[in-house]
C-alpha cells in the first residue's frame, strides 16, 4: 500500500513540476540585452533562451513543451520579432511579455543582489569570461563607460554594495567614479587571457570544477551562461602559454569546446596539456525533416569583435649586410604583437633559421621591416616558410599566419644615421613629441615606438603617427598621440623607446634605443605673444569705432 501511495505521489510532483515551469524567451538582436536577461534568467533559477533570427521566433517554440509558461522579455528598440506574445498565445502557450528600454539597468533592478561586476561592453569577451563567477557568486554583472557610469553610480548608490569588482580594461572616469565601492580590480595589463585566469581561479575557489568550457569569448550560449563550470579562453588559433600553464596546474581535466571552429586549438590542448576534450556542436533538430531525425547548430548569439589581422609585405636577403628583411604590415586599425620563425632555404639546399625571441608591437595600419642576422646564402632562388604567431597584447598571440614565401635577394649599404635629442609632453596636445636629428648626409625616414608606457594602469607600447622624413643635418618632431593624467605623468617619470629608421621609407632596418625623464612642455612664449597682439588688435579697432563714432555724434 505504501508503494501505491508513494507512485502516485511522484507522478502528481512531476505533473506539479510541468504546470508550473516556467521560461525566458529574450526577443533582442542587442547582444547586451540577451546577454543580461540571460544572466538574470540563472541568477533566478529559471530556463531562458534567446532568438538569433525572426524565423527562430517560432522554430524555437518546437523544442518547447506547450506546459511551460513563457515570459517573452522584448526589447523596445531592437527587436527581432514584433507582437511576439501574440505568436505565443495563438501557438497554445501561457505567454506575458515585458519590454525594456535598457534590459542590463533594469533587470539589476529587480534582483536582490549586492555583488556587482564592472565591464565595459566595448570587450564582449569580458562579459563571457565573468558570467560562470557571476551566476556562482550571486553577482550581477554591469555594462559601464564614460557614457553611462552615472546612471550606474545612481543605481549603485540607491543599493546595498558589498562586493564590486571592476573587470578588464574600463575608461578612467569608470574606475574613478566607482572608488567608493573600494572595488577589486581584474586587468593585468589588458591581457584578456590572464585576467581569464584570474576570474576561473576565484571560481575555483566557489565550486571546484574539474571541467571548463572551451571557447574565445566571441558567442553567447547557454551552457556558457549557465554557470556550472568556468569559461577558459583557448584562442582562435594559437593557444597561449599561459592557459596551458594554467590548465596543467588546476583541477580541471575535462575541456568542453562549444562549438567545431575551435577544434584545431581545442585538440593543442589536448595534445600539449594531457586533459579531455569534447565538442558540443549540434542540437537535435527542432523542424525535422524526412525519416530520419536532422541535428541543427547550437544557438549561439555573437558579440561585436575587434579585427586584428596581419600580412607580410616583403621578404628580403640583403647580400651586402647578410641580413634577411621582413616587412610585416597591419591591415587593420587594432595595434598587436607578433612573434615570427622564419625558415629558409636556397638554392644549394642549405637551411637555416631565426625569428623572434620577444613579440613585436606593431600599430595599427604600421609597416614594419625586421632585420635578422643569416648566413650568407647561395645565388639563385631563395624560398621561405613564414610562422607568425599575434595578438592584441604581448601574452594573448593567438591568431597565427602560416605561409610560404618566395625572397628577393637586394644588395643596398644603409648609411643613415641620427641622433634622438629629446622628448617632450604637451598636455595640452595630449602628444609626445620626439626630436630626431639626421647626422647622415644623405634623407633618412624615423619611425618612433615608445616602449611599456603606464596608461591607466596598464603598460602599453604606443606608436608614431607617421613615419618621419629628415633631411640631411636638419631636425624633425615626431609626432605619439596619448592621453595622460596627472596619475599617469607621476607614473612615467622615464620613458623608454626606439627608433626604426633608415634611407628607405619601406625598409627602416635599422635601430636606436633612448630612454629620457619625462618632460612637459613648457610655457609657449610664441603663442602667448600672439595672443597678446591679437588683444591689441582688437582694443585698437574698439578705439577707433569707438572715436568715429563719437565724432558722428558730435
């Protein structure tokens, strides 16, 4: 009789269970909307998914038991789909819709929560790498920039804050607005996969997972958002020292890719770190067609992503310095670094080696030739494998180009040579400005780098805004753009640098090295002048209206 009751008991808890369940469906093509209403979706226990598309609107609905009510949270200005609690009421579900103007804002208003985490939405990927930490620390995770930190201040003002981390690169007017929080900051030197790191370790710390998910921060998913393990990122198609060293230090053992464009790196990992991987590619699908049941791509909503891309220009072997030149150019606006192996051979047959022992920074849309002491090679046909490794900082080199190519063989004697004589600070300009002198006899072109400058908190490199042409015995500023505060000069009493210059605008082979105390500009005497005869200008031409005036009058 007990056995009876406690059958029928279970089957009236399931039918409970159905009735009452309940789902988010987030109508937005706003990857922060989706994104925040995900994170509120797990944070109160409750299944949410999200349309990538206005036909996923009602394919969606097939995988979705007619059982389970649905609140439809609709974005006011970017919807994908229009009336979409009506498509759900005439498909037979319990449907109540809710719009918002600004889901991130809004949904943190309606969680009791007290910890917070800071992004700036303009680095995606950081939003992906917190959200596992967010759902397992109770933490809401902010959208935040120059535009919008007082808002965020206001809502964080009217509440109780007990934690607050600020993570990655945000804008100064975030970090200093918020320091009343007394938050704890995540970003060693704006490397995404280091601050990764950091935020898995304090995961850890929470729930001791011996797997992660496997990804590049560039998607949306639910598994991702879910927060049952911690998100590594693994790269695009280089995996960085660093995860590797992490991985094989941790706990973790098992690594789920999400989705098949990653396989290449994912089976590195597998490869160099030892640990289990499996690929999460595919869903049942929800509009089979034929016999037999298709499968169909995840549902993965992407984020904006930054462009990084390089190429190489030239390769050249200089039978007058034995040296081989490689002109790497950037095709895109994002600065990187790059480390390059460069393997030869010529016509003889003989082999030889060399590349980069410490990664390049190279500017956005900048040409740059490295020079690499060979042996010297035979006449005739020279050819060459290119493998460069590059990214956006110096530990996150995760894109490779890999390639062949045909070398060019030139005799040229570079007798450029130049002096640095100083460098200066404009406030005002909101630039360096680097005095390069040509001590040669002959027109040299400069191009000016300025090494781990302190911005913000984070080293940087930062380049010249062209590349300088110097005539013989005369003197030219090159121009670095960079905004320093009065924290930043008092953090970069020296500044370091080099300068790549030589005769041939394409092909600065050659190198100088500086370092000088930082110097502000002083006061413009010539501009002061200036203004003063323009004051007199206009006093004189009051005067004399003024007297012809009079006269009129008289």
């Amino acid at each position: 009789m007990k056995k009876f009751y406690l059958s029928l008991i279970i089957p009236m808890f399931l039918l409970m269970s159905l009735c009452s369940a309940q789902r988010t469906i987030i109508n937005s093509e706003d990857w922060r909307d989706v994104y925040s209403a995900m994170l509120y979706s797990n944070l109160q226990g409750e299944t949410a998914d999200f349309l990538v598309s206005d036909k996923h609107a009602t394919l969606i609905l097939n995988a979705i038991p007619k059982t389970e009510s649905i609140k439809a949270f609709n974005s006011k200005k970017n919807p994908f789909i229009i009336g979409y609690e009506s498509i759900l009421e005439n498909r037979g579900y319990s449907a109540e819709e809710f719009v918002y103007d600004s889901f991130n804002l809004q949904l943190a208003g309606l969680l009791d929560v007290s910890n917070f985490i800071i992004v700036d939405d303009s680095y995606g990927y950081n939003a992906v790498s917190v959200a596992p930490y967010a759902i397992a620390s109770e933490s809401f995770v902010l959208f935040a920039d120059r535009t919008n930190i007082g808002q965020v201040d206001d809502f964080l003002s009217g509440i109780v804050v007990n934690n607050l981390i600020i993570y990655g690169h945000v804008d100064r007017e975030v970090k200093d607005t918020l320091q009343k929080y007394n938050p704890e900051i995540i970003n060693i030197d704006g490397d995404r996969f280091l601050n990764n790191i950091e935020i898995v370790k304090k995961y850890q710390e929470i729930k001791h997972s011996k797997q992660a998910v496997l990804t590049n921060g560039e998607f949306i998913e639910k598994e991702i958002m879910s927060g049952v393990e911690p998100v590594l990122f693994i790269g695009t198609n280089n995996v960085p020292d660093t995860i590797k060293e992490y991985i094989q230090g941790s706990e973790i053992d098992i690594g789920i890719l999400i989705g098949n464009e990653l396989v290449g790196t994912a089976t590195s990992i597998r490869r160099d770190v030892g640990i289990s991987v499996f690929v999460k590619f595919a869903q049942g699908a929800r509009d089979p067609k034929g016999a037999i049941s298709q499968v169909e791509a995840l549902d993965m909503f992407y984020l904006p992503t930054y462009i990084l891309n390089i190429e190489v220009d030239s390769i050249k072997y200089n039978k007058a310095t034995s040296m081989l030149e490689v002109s790497v150019k950037n095709t895109e606006d994002q600065a990187v670094y790059f480390k390059g192996t460069y393997s030869l051979t010529d016509s003889s047959g003989f082999k030889q080696t060399i590349g980069d022992i410490s990664p390049i920074f190279l500017d956005g849309n900048e040409l740059k030739t490295i020079t690499y002491d060979v042996e010297p090679m035979a006449e005739g046909k020279i050819t060459g494998d290119v493998y460069i490794i590059y990214g956006e900082s110096k530990g996150s080199m995760e894109k490779v180009l890999d390639t062949s190519f045909e070398i060019e063989t030139v005799e040229i004697l570079d007798e450029c040579d130049i002096k640095i004589n100083n460098l200066i600070y404009d406030k005002r300009g909101k630039s360096f400005y680097v005095e390069i002198e040509n001590i040669a006899d002959i027109t040299c072109y400069a191009d000016v780098e300025l090494v781990d400058v302190l911005l913000d908190g984070e080293l940087k490199n930062l380049g010249s805004e062209d590349i300088v042409e110097i005539n013989p015995g005369k003197k030219v500023k090159s121009r670095i753009r960079a905004d320093l505060d009065e924290v930043d000069i008092e953090d970069n009493e020296i500044i370091k640098g080099k300068v790549h210059y030589g005769q041939r605008e394409n092909a600065l082979i050659n190198i100088k090295e500086f370092q000088f105390e930082l110097v502000l500009k002083g006061f413009d005497y010539w501009t002061f002048t200036l203004i003063l005869v323009i004051i007199a200008l206009l006093i004189l031409i009051y005067l004399k209206r003024r007297k012809n005036k009079q006269k009129r009058s008289s």
